[in-house]
C-alpha cells in the first residue's frame, strides 16, 4: 500500500533564524506591521510504500532523524495521510 508522509521541519524556538527575521524585516518594510516571529521551515512530501499506516509513520520519522531534519538546529513532525 502507498502512503502519503508530510514532514514538517522547523528551526528550533530557542535559535535565531536569520530567513524568518530577514522575511519579518521586509514585511514591515512593505507595511505589514501586524505580522510578527515570522520562522521559515521545509515540507517534505514523500510516497511510502508499507504494509500499514503505522510503519510508514516508522519510514518516515527514520528519515526524518537521519537526513530531513538537523536535531541541533531543528525540529520535525511527521503526518501520514
């Protein structure tokens, strides 16, 4: 069976991130002063093939914790659909 697997990789909450700040600043240039704490993140779709939901889960949270998703400087969720 094909699974569909969206990873979420996000900066840590404690760590600067330079694109989101760098993004907010040219937000507020343009006038959009209500938006605020803009953080810059990945989506990674993958099409897993398992025999159940729950060893995609498996699949793509080792993916996530080997190659997606750097643990020193981010965080990641996983969703199968």
């Amino acid at each position: 069976m094909i699974f569909s697997a969206e990873v979420k990789v996000m900066p840590l909450k404690e760590l600067l991130d330079p694109q989101g700040k760098a993004v907010s600043d040219g937000l507020k240039n343009l006038g959009l002063q209500n938006v605020n704490d803009v953080r810059i993140g990945k989506h990674i779709n993958l099409q897993i093939e398992a025999p159940s939901k729950e060893e995609a889960a498996l699949i793509a949270e080792d993916a996530a914790k080997k190659l997606l998703a750097n643990p020193v400087m981010e965080e990641y969720s996983v969703h199968i659909i």
